[in-house]
C-alpha cells in the first residue's frame, strides 16, 4: 500500500517504498521524518538506506541556476510581506487639461474626466416592464397594462379573503353584462398603424412635422475565415501584377489623349501611310538616316576633323566652314502672322526635321530646358506661351496660357528657363513688349502667371485724363540671368535701358545702365567671369559692360543693325554678332580689341538677313539663324579659338582658371584707374 502524504507546493510519487521525484525543499523534510519514523518501529532495509543516501547527496548538490542582474536580498527582506493593492485610477489619464476660453480671453481648467475604459458596449432590446415605452407597446399590441400575478411572501396559491371577494363580485358582475363584454372585446383589437407607403405628404403646411424615431435591427453581413501563406514570391507576383495593370492604363490614356484636330487646309497632313505599322516606320527611319549619311558623308569628315591649314600663316584672323543648312520647305515661305512652326533637327538626318509642331501664331523665340531637355517652350507673336514635350506622340501643347486673360499684351521676345521652386516646380520667365515681365510655373494641371516686375521708366510720371499722372511703361525686348545668382538678371528694353532686377524685389531696380539709343537686341553674360555682360542693339553697336560700373568698357560699330550676341563656351574673350546684313562677326579681345578677326556673309543681303546665333557647348561649332527659316551650320578655324597655354614654371593651373586670368589682364587695361587722394601739404621748414 502506497503512503499518503500530505504535500504542500510540491509533488512525490511512490512505486512501493521508493520514490520518483521532490520537488521542494519541504517535501524533503517530510519524507526524512518518515524515514526516520520508520527506522524506530522496524530494522531499517538496506535499500532503503542506500536510496537516502543518494537523496541526500543530490540534494547538496543541487544548485540554483540565477541570472547575473539578478538582486541578493537577505533571509529577512525575502520573508517580507509586500502589499499590493490595485487601484481603479487610471495611470494614463491626462491631468491638469486647460483649454482657452475665447469670451473670457483666459485659459480655464477641464473637468477631470472618468477613470472607466470602456471594453463593450453591447445595447439589448429588452424593456423594463413598468417603463413608458414598455407600456406602448403593450398598447400598441392589444393588451391591458397593469395586469400581472401578484403573490404573497406568507404561501403559495393562497388569496386573501378581500381577494376573493373582490374575484365573486367580478365574476357576477361579467355574468350580468355578457352583451356589453363582447362589444368592448371587439372594441379593444389590436391598434392599427399607418402605412408607411402610402401616405399624403404634409410639407406645405405652415408647420413642420414632428420628428419621429425608428429602430431597426439589420441582419449582419455574411462573413468567412480564410487562411493564406505570405511569402516573397506572392508579394513579389502581387506588385508586378498591380505594375503591369499601371501599364495597361498608362498606355490607354495615351491613346486616348491622341486626338486629331481640324486645321486649315494648309495644316492638313497627307494620310498615306495609315496602314504603316510601327516597325515599318522604324525601318524606313533608319534607311533614310544611312542614304543622309552616305549623301553627306564629306561634310561629316569635315565637321569632325577638318582644320583650316591656312591659319598658321595669319594669325590675327580666321576662317568659318560651311557645312549643313538645316530647312524645312512648307516653312520657308512663313510670314510672321498668323501662322508658324517649331522644328527640331538632328545632324544623323540634316534634310528633314524629327520633330515638327504647327503653330496658329507666329513662333518668335524657343529655349530648351537644360535639365530636361525633352521639355520646350515657346513665345508666340499674338502674346502667348506654351510648353512641349517632345517624347510624347501628340503634337499638341502640354501647358499653354490663356488667349484672352493669361498671357502677354504683346510680343513675347524672349523666354528663359529658371531654377526650380523649392518644391521641386518647374518654372521660367518671360518678356514681352507690354512693358511686364512674368514668371510662369507649371502646376499639376494648369499654367501659374505671376508678375515679376513691371518696366517702369525712370521719367517723371505724365498728366492723363481727369488729371489723373500716368508712368510711362518701357517695352522688354530681352532678358539674361546670372550665371551664379539666379535671382538676378537683366532685362533690356526698346527704349534703350538695361535694368538691373530682383525676383525678389519687384518695386524698385537694382542698377540703370543708359546702354543704347535703340532697342536692346540680346544681352548675354560671361560664363567664365559672371561680372561682365554684353549687349547689342539696332543702333549697330555692341557694347561690354562690367557690373557696378555705368560706363562700357568695350564698345563696336559693326555698320548694321545687329541681331544676336553671344560669348563662346570655350574662350572668356571670344564672343560673336549677327547683323541684318547677313554677316557673322567673331571677336577675340585678347587677339584684337578694336574691331572683328572674322568678318563672313552667311546670306544674301538683299534677300535675307540674320537674326540668331548660338555656340555649341562642347565642339568649335556656332549655328546661325535667318528671318526665312533656315539655320546654317559652320565651324570655327583654330585662329577663332586659341585656348592660353599654361605656364611651363609654377604649380599647375586649370585650364578654367586660365581664362579668368586672361581676361582679367584684359580688363586691368581698359578700367578707370581708382582716382588718388591728394596728399597734404608738407610744412616748408626755412633754412639756417
């Protein structure tokens, strides 16, 4: 028979006299009590002396596994009872809330709210019986409020004798009206209720009518549990499905947005190849491009290697190569009103423009975006501007401003782009002849004008009607940023002026330069050294002018109205012009300072003459442009664009920081030397 033991907080399990396992310290006493006990009434077995010597071994032997951080405490802090009481405040409940009072103009406290949180609220449709809106429905059903089994705390089914008393009158008293019983049962049916569907609506009467409240208990929606595994491969399969439907609808929009608008006869474009597919198309592209590159395969080899022997025996002049003449015919006719077009070449095909896009007015000026150089905008004749992108199929305009409020009152001259907004807007800015200049942004789905500055002239204001002083507004005509501050730049008017400007500032300018006697034509800053400009104007001078200084330093009369200036990429003291007699003029300062080392017609005087002119970047390249619409590409001669050698003694020098240091020399000649104080008087001291 297996001992019972009476064990607290531990387990022990007997197989006959052994045992399996103790698990705390108070068992172990127990079972050396027994032991012990046993040991007095009967001769101990030796087995069961070997297994409480085992016992005790392991119970010495046992350790106690505790963690590093863990705290020692003494025998006396261990047996120290800790109350803990629990609280129904809420730790993270806000004290001291105030809110402002807007009618007294102080800050008063809130009342501190409830400590309960709330798990479920769950509301029941039972009623208590005794409540109003239980005895309406109990009305509302056809029977009697107030009738309910009433017993007596002294017995069951035991009446009082006024009970029954009161029961034998009611029961005569039914007895005798029977007739009158049946016609008030027959009274007393149920109450019959509206119907809610067909009713006559009361809203024209003088009152309003009542609100009325209605509960309804709604069957709840199905639901399902469902089981997935997430793994990469789904996640992956899931974003490339969603990927490819953004695709799908990309593609559609794009078609969509394709749509072919009426246009003049003349506009109309010849359908023949409708049935082209896309490939064909490519294919034809390609041919066309070889058959250009084998007919104009000398010019290639000139543009890229050709040098002019002849300018190491002159080298105070140089020399300008022809090479392509880029044109397109239904084009070359335009005149400036109502009609024009933008064209985009490309010199892997010199006869036919990539890009072709008709406008209803005449195009004056184009500027590419030179951080996206998909992106084009335009000034019309008419006052208006638009954007272009070329990636796209359409010909139509991405952003256009608006032909009866939002746009110029007169010629656009010139556009430039600008520096992006701080959020990331692509913007520029525009001059025109109604005497304003604009800064135009591109929103998600319109085009943002706002007024930079308005082209007051500096004379006094003139008397206008009604006695009322009216000033004078200059007409822009060209505008130019600088290259290092993009919130300054300089806008050129048709009375002549250069005005220095702010963006940030649109009251008042930063500096007047008295520059021409006829419109300004172009203005063009130094690239190498950003404090010197240079203009040119239909008075047939260009003139070089130094920041913070009133005077040019370099003026040339060039005989004609000049058209277009500009300063070479390559060189700070090269620069070329363009005049209406249909000559190109190169400069080199550092060469010759008083007139041109290259002096070359480009057209016929009597039928053409020549309006832009534009360097290449990174090739000795320069294209010209006419008032017939054609653009004519030369090269310069290696007179044209000497670069400084560096010194062959001392540090090494960059080729950038060359240049400045020529042109610097250049300018230490020809500025006002700094005007000298007069030193004072020494006392004469007489003689002995």
């Amino acid at each position: 028979m297996t001992p019972e033991l009476p064990i607290i907080g531990s387990l022990v399990s007997f197989e006959g006299d052994a045992f399996d396992y103790v698990a705390t310290k108070s068992g172990s006493k127990l079972l050396r009590q027994k032991a012990s006990m046993a040991r007095l009434h009967s001769r101990p077995d030796p087995s069961e002396v070997m297994i409480q010597d085992e016992f005790d071994s392991w119970i010495r032997a046992k350790q106690l596994l505790r963690p590093d951080y863990q705290v020692e405490l003494t025998d006396e802090e261990l047996q120290e009872e800790i109350t803990r009481v629990l609280t129904t405040m809420n730790p993270q409940l806000p004290k001291n809330i105030v809110e402002f009072n807007f009618k007294e103009g102080v800050f008063v406290s809130v009342v501190q709210t409830s400590h309960s949180v709330v798990l479920l609220d769950v509301e029941g449709t039972a009623l208590h019986k005794e409540s109003e809106e239980a005895k309406q429905q109990v009305m509302a059903e056809g029977g009697e409020v107030g009738v309910a089994d009433k017993e007596k705390d002294g017995g069951e089914g035991e009446a009082t004798e006024a009970e029954t008393q009161a029961e034998e009158a009611e029961d005569d008293e039914a007895g005798r009206h029977d007739s009158a019983g049946d016609v008030q049962t027959l009274s007393a049916g149920p109450k019959k209720l509206t119907n809610q569907f067909n009713f006559c609506e009361r809203a024209t009467l003088t009152y309003n009518n009542p609100f009325r409240d209605l509960g309804t208990q709604t069957i709840p929606p199905p639901r399902a549990t469902f089981t997935e595994q997430v793994m990469q491969f789904t996640i992956y399969d899931a974003y490339q499905e969603d990927f490819d439907a953004q695709q799908k609808e990309k593609e559609k929009e794009k078609k969509d947005k394709v749509v072919l608008t009426k246009k003049d006869e003349v506009k109309k474009k010849d359908d023949k190849g409708g049935n082209v597919t896309t490939r064909m198309l490519l294919a034809m592209k390609t041919i066309e491009r070889m058959i250009n590159q084998n007919s104009y395969d000398e010019i290639a080899q000139d543009y890229r290697y050709w040098e002019d022997p002849s300018d190491e025996y002159r080298e105070d002049e140089g020399t300008l190569l022809p090479l392509w003449k880029f044109v397109y015919e239904k084009t070359k006719k335009n005149n400036q009103h109502p009609e024009g077009a933008v064209c985009l070449f490309t010199l892997k095909n010199p006869s036919f423009p990539e890009y072709i896009c008709t406008t209803d007015s005449g195009v004056v000026c184009v500027d590419i975006h030179p951080k996206y150089p998909y992106l084009m905008v335009i000034g019309k004749y008419d006052g208006n501007v638009a954007v272009y992108d070329v990636h796209l199929p359409t010909r139509e305009p991405q952003y256009e401003s608006n032909s009866v409020s939002n746009k110029h009152g007169g010629i656009v001259w010139e556009v430039r782009w600008g520096p992006d907004m701080p959020d990331g807007e692509i913007n520029f800015f525009s001059v025109s002849g109604d005497g304003h200049v604009y800064n135009w942004i591109l929103m998600q789905n319109e085009l943002s004008q706002t007024v930079v500055i308005p082209l007051f002239l500096s004379s006094e204001p003139i008397p206008g009607p009604d006695g009322t002083l009216i000033s004078l507004t200059g007409c822009g005509s060209a505008i130019a940023f600088h290259p290092l501050d993009p919130q300054i730049f300089l806008v050129g008017i048709e009375e002549g002026y250069i005005y220095k400007c702010s963006t940030a500032y649109s009251s008042m300018y930063l500096a007047t330069y008295k520059a021409h006697h006829m419109p300004v034509s172009r203005i063009d800053y130094n690239s190498f050294y950003p404090d010197i400009f240079v203009s040119c104007s239909t008075d047939w001078r260009i003139k070089i002018w130094e920041d913070k200084r009133s005077d040019p330093l370099f003026v040339f009369d060039l005989g004609a109205p000049v058209g277009d200036v500009g300063w070479s990429p390559f060189s700070s003291t090269v620069f070329g012009a363009v005049t209406s007699d249909g000559k190109l003029h190169i400069f080199d300062l550092n060469i010759n300072k008083y007139k041109a080392i290259c002096i070359q017609n480009i057209v016929s005087k009597r039928r053409n003459k020549l309006t832009r002119l534009a360097f290449n970047y990174k090739l000795p390249i320069v294209i010209v442009g006419d008032d017939r619409g054609c653009a004519t590409c030369l090269k310069l001669s290696p007179n044209l664009r000497k670069k400084v050698r560096p010194p062959k003694k001392g540090p090494p020098v960059e080729p950038r920081q060359l240049e400045i240091m020529k042109l610097e020399k250049l300018l230490a000649l020809v500025r006002e030397p700094p005007v000298l104080t007069k030193p004072p008087d020494l006392p004469i001291v007489p003689e002995k």
